[in-house]
C-alpha cells in the first residue's frame, strides 16, 4: 500500500482528472454524502419521476444508495457542455457524446489511481438505481459549486452548464468542499421563468412533512413530475419518424431508458435506428453565472 497523505492523494487525483480532461473535480467524504438532502429525501420519496413522492404503502421499497462496505471517498469530475456545443447533450442512439467523455476520463482516472496510490475503486453508473449515487449532491459536497433554484448544480466558472461523473476510492481523501458560495440570493432567477412548463411555479415539497430544510429546487418549488413529462415529450418528438409498436421504436425507447446500456450495445457493434434526442435545457441556459 503506498503511503501519501489525505492532502497530496486529493492534490494528485485533482491534477490529474484535470490532465485528463476534466473541467473542474473535487473529493467528498462518503459519510458527508449519506447525510445529505437528496441521500436522505429519495429514499422517502422514491425514484418514481411520474410520481411527487411514494405512495404510502407499507411494502414500498426504499429508493436509497446502496454504498459499497469499503467506499471512504467519492471522487467528482466534471466536464463542461456549454452553449456551443448543444450535441454534447444530445441523445444520439449510443448515448450522448458528453457522457462518453466523461465514462472515458472516469475510466482512466480510476486506473491512474489504483496504479500509482494502490487504492481500490469503484467506478460509478450514472442511474442511482443501477449502483450509482447523487451526482448533484457529491458535487455540491466536494465544493465544485451549489444547488441552484433551477435544481442544477451552479459552478463558479461555468455556472448550471457542466456535467458529473463520479467513483469511489477506499481510501481518505481530503475533502475539497463544501463551497461558499450561492449566486441565487440576489438574482432574479430567470431560469425558473424560462421553463417552459413552470416546473418552479408552486411549492411540491415542504419542510416540515419530509424533515429537512434543503429540498428540490432548494426550497422545495420544483415539480419533478412535469419536468419528466416535458422529458418524454422531448423523446417521443425525436422517435416520431419511427412507427409506435415497430421493433425499432421500441428499441430506441428501450436504449433511452437504459442510457448506458445504449453505449454499450453500439460499441458491440449493434445497430439501433438513427436518433437524436435533444433535451430541453432551458432553466440551464438561462442562468447568467459562468457566461
């Protein structure tokens, strides 16, 4: 086991996630992510975006983290897609090509680490439900920036416009957060006004019924339901060519939904049907910080 201290082991992840193409990157502690707000409100209020919160019933299962025994640190990259190049967030059969670079440079940072610091890692899906955890929230804990009120995560230099990526290493790491820093308490929010199906025009979640302060949108006026909706909107404008009920529709929808499996069966050489999902960024690009 090599022995270097909490301080150099960030330093040297930090550096060399940059190196490899990320934008910004920064460490949390795994006990700091398990108490935070969405680690703690998912679970009550499930994963289920068709859904404001769980049903009630005695037998629904608990929509939480499942942490590896050994995780002690989570690493947090990100890379930016600005306004110049929408097709890094655009859905193109195979995933989007954002994604990609950020499975690449994930990727190779973890072997960069496992070789140089003997320190076991655990690269991360994207889908909570598939393994992974709360990007917004490890992001906010390893100081790259705040939740915002358009329920996005706002980085000093590149405000809501930059995506996440996340492993965990069983080793301590400095932490590098959180950031004090909130450019939404004196802006006028136009991001909320941009929506274009007011997701942010009244309050879903309070307080004092889901027990914390910190709620989506950051005081709980975002409608996670109909954002969703506006989101398969968006899918079923890109599938319209391709008949409801053809193999083909559904294997797009499928791919969707799987986002990664989608990357994964292109890269084994099998076809799926040309399509581009563009997904609405509007709360997004409105947003001044980081032009």
């Amino acid at each position: 086991m090599c022995s270097i201290s909490s301080s150099a082991l960030t330093a040297g992840i930090v550096e060399k996630a940059r190196s490899l193409g990320a934008a910004i990157a920064g460490v949390a502690s795994v006990k700091s992510l398990k108490g935070s707000p969405s680690h703690r409100i998912y679970p009550k209020i499930g994963m289920n975006l068709k859904t404001h919160g769980q049903d009630g019933k005695g037998d629904a299962k608990p929509d939480g983290v499942e942490w590896p025994a050994d995780a002690v640190s989570a690493i947090v990259i990100g890379v930016e897609h600005n306004i110049e190049h929408p097709e890094l967030d655009w859905w193109d059969g195979k995933g989007t090509s954002g994604n990609r670079i950020l499975i690449r440079i994930n990727n190779q940072l973890s072997e960069w680490i496992e070789t140089a610091f003997s320190v076991k890692t655990h690269k991360l899906p994207y889908f909570v439900s598939k393994g992974g955890i709360f990007l917004k929230d490890a992001a906010v804990a390893a100081g790259l920036g705040c939740l915002g009120k358009n329920n996005l995560v706002i980085t000093p230099g590149y405000g809501p416009r930059i995506r996440f990526r996340a492993l965990l290493i069983d080793r301590q790491a400095e932490a590098t957060g959180p950031l004090d820093f909130n450019p939404c308490e004196d802006c006028e929010q136009p991001c909320r006004e941009a929506c274009p199906v007011k997701s942010f025009k009244k309050t879903i979640y309070w307080a004092d019924a889901w027990g914390q302060s910190t709620l989506p949108g950051t005081d709980g006026t975002y409608d996670r339901v109909i954002c969703n909706r506006k989101m398969d909107k968006d899918i079923v404008d890109a599938v319209v060519t391709i008949p409801p009920g053809d193999d083909a529709h559904r294997e797009v929808i499928r791919a969707i939904d799987d986002f990664e499996e989608g990357v994964a069966a292109n890269l084994h050489g099998d076809k799926l049907p040309s399509c581009c999902v563009k997904y609405c960024r509007r709360c997004e690009l409105a947003c001044p910080v980081g032009k």
